[in-house]
C-alpha cells in the first residue's frame, strides 16, 4: 500500500456540448413526466441507460457524453458556482 496521492486527469472535453445534450435530455425526461435529476443521477452512478427514456432520442444523446468528463465538469461548476 502508497501514501502517495493517485493523480485523476480527463482530457477536457467540450463542455458547451456536454451542456446542449444533458439540457435535451433533461427536457426530453421532463416532457415524459419524469424526476430528470433522478434519473440522470440514477444513470450517472450505474451507467445504465434505461435511467434515461428514448423519448427524443435522449437515451442516445446521454451515451455520447464519457462520464467521468461530466462528473468532472459537474463537479468543477459546483464548486466555482
């Protein structure tokens, strides 16, 4: 066993894109009358897309985004917020 500290790096991906498609998805889980930060929390930590519904190809759109990019981006805007 280390002592040292593991250093996480992500290469940076686009934000502003990251940020249009989980808008979508958002909407898309709104409109078919679910809890959206419910279910994109319940897909963020499982990564099991049927937390998402197909309903305007959500379920597609969030499989584009790498998750450790979005938790590093969520994680990051929370903080600076």
């Amino acid at each position: 066993m280390t002592d040292k500290t593991i250093q996480f790096k992500l290469e940076s991906g686009s934000a502003d894109e990251m940020k249009v498609i989980l808008s979508r998805v958002y909407q898309a889980l709104v409109e078919k009358g679910y809890n959206p930060i419910n279910q994109i929390v319940g897909y963020i930590l499982s990564e099991d897309p049927t937390y998402i519904t197909t309903h305007n190809n959500a379920r597609s759109l969030i499989r584009k985004i790498d998750r450790d990019e979005l938790l590093q981006e969520l994680v990051k805007n929370y903080l600076m917020n």
